[in-house]
C-alpha cells in the first residue's frame, strides 16, 4: 500500500530531529485536555456506559463536517463551528435523553432525525447543516447493530474483551475489535485512536501497552507534516499536492501512514504520548497552521494568540522551510475517515 507509481512518500528522520525541540516548548504550554467540558461532553458523575456510548458514536461521524466552512452557528446564544459545532450538538441531545445513543436507538436512526439533530440556525438566519447526512446515518447504524449483534449491546463489553491493551497478535485489542465497526474501519485507524484519546483521558480505559498508540491522523496533522517537511513528497503525487489534483484512496492511506510514522517518531524523542501530542498538533493546525492563513502570512492573532502558541510570529518559523510554508494537505474528501 505505501508504494505508488511515479511518486515517492518519505519519512525524512532528519527533520524530524530538528523539529522536535520546537515541539517539545510548544507542548509544555498547553495543559493536559481531560475532555470533561460540561459545553461538549458528559459530567464525570453519569454512568460509564452512557459516556462510552456517547463518546464511541460521536467519533463514529466526527469527520469533515463541511466543504466550505459553513457549519456553523448559535447554541444557546454562543457560536460554535465545525466539530465544536458538532460535538456541542451531540451533548445537547444527549443532555436532553442519554438514551439517544443507545445502539438499540442508533441501529434504527432516520435521516430526518440526523437531519434535525445537527442543524443550527447561522449568523445570517440560514439554516447550516452538517455535510453528507446521509453518510453519517449509515455510520452510526451500523455501529448501532453491530454493537448488538457483536457485543451485546454495550461499550463496555467492548472495553472488557480488549483488557487494557491497544493492539495484540491475537487480534484481540481494543484498536483490532474496532475495525468491525464501518465508521472506524480507516487503514490508518484516525477515529479509534480519537476514540482511545477520549476514554482514556476519561480513565476509563487504561492501555498497557504504550508502544502502539498512535496519533489519530486527520487533515490537520496532515498539512503541519507536509509543511515541517518531515514528510516528503516527490514526483507525480507532490504535483498532484501543489496543484490540488484529488488523490486516489492508495495514495491518501499512503501518506497519512507516513504521517503517522512520522509523529510517531517525533513523540519518541519527546518522551510524550502520540495521543498526548495529537492535542497540540490539532489545535495548532486548526487554528494557527490553517489551510488558507497560517499565522507565519497573517500574523498571529485570536485562538492561536489566546492558547499562547504563537506571539510574533509563528513559533516554529525557524524550523519551518520557506518552500514549504504554503502546502497544504492533499486533495481527498470524498471521505468519512477524518
């Protein structure tokens, strides 16, 4: 899989040793994420199966929620946007009955009940709705039965069989039993290593086995690589990269795995938890190295300036090659990945 005609996808180790340092001071500004914000997710004091189930179906439809930006609007007189959007629907509805996502409710799910569920009014009085409806219906169905059919209906049964281990020989870790769910079911496993960062910060799963965490590798993570040029891509597929020419589904599993190798790699030398960095990379690609406007072209400003990860300038600009600083991730939405 990792091998394509006329191009090549490289993990440069080099650069990775020289970003590492940069990472590491920007890591150590930001605190560690314990996903309890009553805005997004369930209280601590609800019961373990409503928070397993809540977190496992919202990451089951936590992918592109727009083509254009336009999910987006007011909850209870605050603005939300894209996956704050998403997952301050879900709480909502889950707030309003935790039985909502019960796999007996999502197997049965209609599109007019989604449809209804993660609309909002916009700023301009529109209704904004989330991207490909019906996609994320068949996802949360299927979760729903095989939920039933594999695991008797509960997440914590789920949790039980993997004992406290990511990945196995066997097969029999929590990442390995995953992949019978469709919406989890990415070769380079974003959402279940999502799903892992959620619960685990929740301490309600505790994995054993550190050495086979992974990132959770998203468009995001994707554009920051390709810009610190610790993943390199040449011939035919980096002009594909410059001229945003779609890729095939080879070649974006291709690449995000180099990708995640090459995080993999930098957490190494940091001594820090994929899972742990995937916060600070996450939060830095959404909202200081953007698609359109990273801070090194606009300046640094709003959510960047406000989780300190930039101050005059970008943080990383002395490790960040110039050729590189107006790549973007590649082409490839035709997808309910990440």
């Amino acid at each position: 899989m990792n091998d394509c005609m006329s191009c090549s996808i490289e993990v440069r180790e080099d650069r990775v040793g020289a970003v590492a340092p940069y990472i590491k001071k920007l890591l150590n500004l930001l605190g560690i994420d314990t996903f309890t914000d009553p805005r997004y997710y369930p209280p601590p004091n609800e019961s373990e199966e409503d928070i397993l189930r809540y977190f496992i179906f919202m990451v089951a439809i936590d992918h592109r929620t727009s083509l254009d930006n336009s999910f987006e609007g007011l909850v209870d007189g605050e603005f939300f946007h894209g996956a704050d959007l998403l997952y301050r629907l879900g709480i909502t509805k889950y707030y309003e009955n935790p039985e909502f996502f019960s796999p007996e409710h999502m197997a049965e799910l209609t599109l007019n009940e989604l449809n209804s569920w993660l609309s909002v009014i916009g700023l301009d009085g529109r209704v904004r709705s989330v991207w490909d409806p019906e996609v994320r219906v068949k996802l949360l169905r299927d979760l729903g039965k095989r939920l039933l059919k594999l695991f008797g209906g509960e997440v914590t049964n789920l949790i039980n069989l993997a004992r406290n281990r990511l990945k196995e020989p066997s097969g029999l870790g929590i990442i390995d039993y995953m992949r019978s769910f469709l919406p989890y079911s990415d070769p380079v496993e974003k959402k279940s290593y999502l799903f892992i960062k959620f619960i685990s910060r929740r301490k309600l799963f505790n994995y054993l086995d550190p050495e086979n965490s992974e990132v959770p590798v998203d468009n995001h993570l994707t554009r920051i690589a390709l810009r610190l040029g610790i993943v390199s891509v040449e011939g035919s597929l980096r002009n594909k990269l410059v001229s945003g020419a779609p890729f095939t589904w080879e070649e974006d599993i291709s690449l995000r795995l180099a990708v995640r190798k090459a995080f993999k790699l930098l957490s190494k030398l940091i001594n820090t938890d994929p899972l742990i960095l995937d916060d600070l990379l996450w939060l830095f690609g959404r909202h200081c190295c953007t698609f359109k406007r990273p801070v090194c072209v606009s300046g640094c400003g709003g959510k960047c300036r406000e989780l300190r990860l930039c101050s005059d300038g970008c943080l990383l600009r002395e490790v960040c090659p110039p050729e590189n600083r107006f790549l973007t991730e590649h082409n490839y939405r035709n997808t309910y990945y990440y």
